[in-house]
C-alpha cells in the first residue's frame, strides 16, 4: 500500500512538472522572495552552501531512495542515514583502529631503540667530544629517525587516525544540509517537485512527530539525541584498558560533553525530520563503537593485537559501569 501510494507520488510530480512546463505556470504559488529573505541572501553563504554539489548530491539521493522503496519519510530518513555510515564512515573506522593499532606497536619497540642510541649518543660524547648540547641534538635527531622509520615501515602515521573525523563531520553537515532543503523547498522553492516533497514531510513522520516540518515539542528527540552522545563518550573512557588522564585529554572529554549538552536545545529549535536524521547517526555511532571493541572484528579486519586491547571488551566495560555506579 505504501509503495502504491508512493508510485502514485512520483507519477503525480512528474505530471504536474510536465503540465506546468508546458503552460508555463507553477500550480502552487511561492513567494520566492520570502524564502530567500528567510532562508538565505541571495548570492550569499547560505545560498552556496544550499546548492552546493555535496548537498545537492545527497538531496537527489535521499528523494531517489524515498521514491524507489516507498519508505515513508521518517524511514527514509533513517535508512539513508544507517546507508551512508555503513558504506562511507564505518570502513574509515576500522582503517583508523588499523592505524592506532601499528602506531602503538611501534611505541612498543621505541623503549628498545631509544636504549641503544643512549648508549651510542655516550660513546659518541666521549670519542667525538661533544658538549651538552650538541650531543642532545644529535640524540633527539636520531630518534626521529628511527621513529619516521618505523612509521614508513608499518605504513601508519598518525596522521591518519583523523581521516574519520575529517570525513564524517563534512558528511553529517551536508547531510544535515540536504535534509533541510527538503524540508524547506530548497535551493529552489518554486520547483514543483521541491513543494510535493515538503508537502509530504507534513504527514511523513510517525508516533508522536506525524510532521516532520515542525520541531520535537515532547523532547523526546532532543534529549535522547543529548544521552545518545553523552553515552558515546564515556563509552570511549569506560572501554579503554590504560587510562591516560592528561590535561587535554581531561579537557576534550569535558568540551564533547558539554557540547552533547548544548545541542539538546538546538535539537528542540530545529523540524525533528532534521533532529530525527541527527538521533539516527549518533545511534549508529554508538552501536559502530560496540562493534568495533569486538577483537573478532580486529582479527578479521587485519587489526593487530596491542598491549591495550582487552580480551572481554565487553564485560570489562560492564564491570566499569558498574563500579562508576557503586562509588
């Protein structure tokens, strides 16, 4: 019934584009300037950032997969969103534990290393006489050395434990991007098409969010979005063997938290089809991050074993939990 509906949709919206091409007029009325004047200046950040190729792209995407499954648009919405982080963001996150993974095995033989060149550094001292200074400088130049050569060798600079983070946070934005133009006839809003789409959003949610253009007025989103980040970063903390409490670190795990915080507001400002997308992707990041302490996933996925690596990943972070609640 749902996918009848939906070919119905389709058919409707390539019909009435047909008859308003041919007439040349628009069978809704849209006051263009208004939405440019309330949703961007024309020419503006706005507006480039509206039509650009990125956003764009998965706004196609997302209307092509709404129409082909018959989903409605809260499904639609969600699947696209379980899609793109199955296909796109998930495999970088296993390249990146690949990478963290040999860059701790290489801090493992620098120990050995940095012994024998202190020991070369003092034979050198001595049969080359060199003061203080020289001698640090050579010492510090032959670690890089050796440690630039065990990076080329594994193939692992870290560097590249942040190719997660530099795709995922472009995607999240142009996907949040994307969603918002379907919802508010963007970039275009006298396209009939852009119209059917945001008149489907009105009946296109679900439960207590049956339209997806207005925002959560039961905070159900907003703060479930707020404990699904809370609950990804102390997942992060509770699942690690060694826990290395440095002052960045301390202020990284209190700046995300806050941050999961303030975006409980934004989530409750914002039409839930866009707060919907946002509880999709954290949801999936969390069950990404139980996936991924699995050591039958790192074998499988070529992760070496580290010092770090808990056998029982699960029940150590269960029997963490617990202790946090028992003090």
């Amino acid at each position: 019934m749902n996918k009848l509906m939906t070919l119905e949709a389709v058919c409707i919206r390539r019909c009435v584009n047909q008859t308003s091409v041919i007439f040349n007029r628009q069978p809704f009325h849209v006051d263009q300037q208004k939405y440019q004047k309330r949703f961007y200046t024309p020419g503006g950040f706005w507006n480039s950032v509206s039509s650009s190729v990125p956003v764009t792209t998965l706004q196609e995407g997302i209307t092509h997969l709404h129409d082909i499954t018959g989903l409605p648009w809260w499904g639609t919405i969600v699947v696209s969103t379980v899609l793109l982080r199955t296909v796109l963001t998930f495999p970088l996150a296993i390249y990146q534990s690949k990478i963290l993974a040999k860059v701790e095995k290489i801090r493992g033989e620098m120990p050995e290393i940095v012994k024998e060149l202190k020991m070369e550094t003092a034979y050198a001292v001595r049969k080359f006489h060199w003061n203080e200074k020289q001698a640090r400088i050579m010492y510090n130049r032959s670690v890089n050395n050796q440690w630039n050569n065990l990076v080329v060798r594994d193939n692992c600079h870290p560097g590249k434990s942040i190719i997660v983070v530099l795709f995922q946070i472009p995607l999240w934005i142009s996907q949040s991007w994307a969603i918002r133009n379907l919802i508010h006839m963007l970039p275009d809003p006298t396209s009939v098409e852009a119209q059917l789409t945001a008149a489907e959003m009105l009946v296109g949610g679900f439960g207590w969010i049956p339209n997806l253009t207005e925002a959560d007025h039961s905070l159900i989103l907003p703060v479930t979005l707020g404990v699904l980040n809370l609950t990804i970063i102390e997942l992060q903390k509770a699942s690690k063997k060694v826990q290395l409490n440095t002052k960045l670190q301390k202020y990284a795990t209190n700046f995300f938290r806050v941050l999961s915080v303030l975006m409980v507001p934004i989530a409750a400002y914002v039409p839930s089809g866009l707060c919907l997308y946002w509880v999709a992707s954290s949801s999936f990041g969390l069950v990404q991050n139980l996936v991924l302490l699995s050591p039958r996933l790192k074998r499988f996925a070529n992760i070496p074993k580290v010092d770090s690596e808990v056998d029982k990943p699960y029940t150590f972070l269960l029997n963490n939990i617990k202790g946090k609640f028992s003090k």
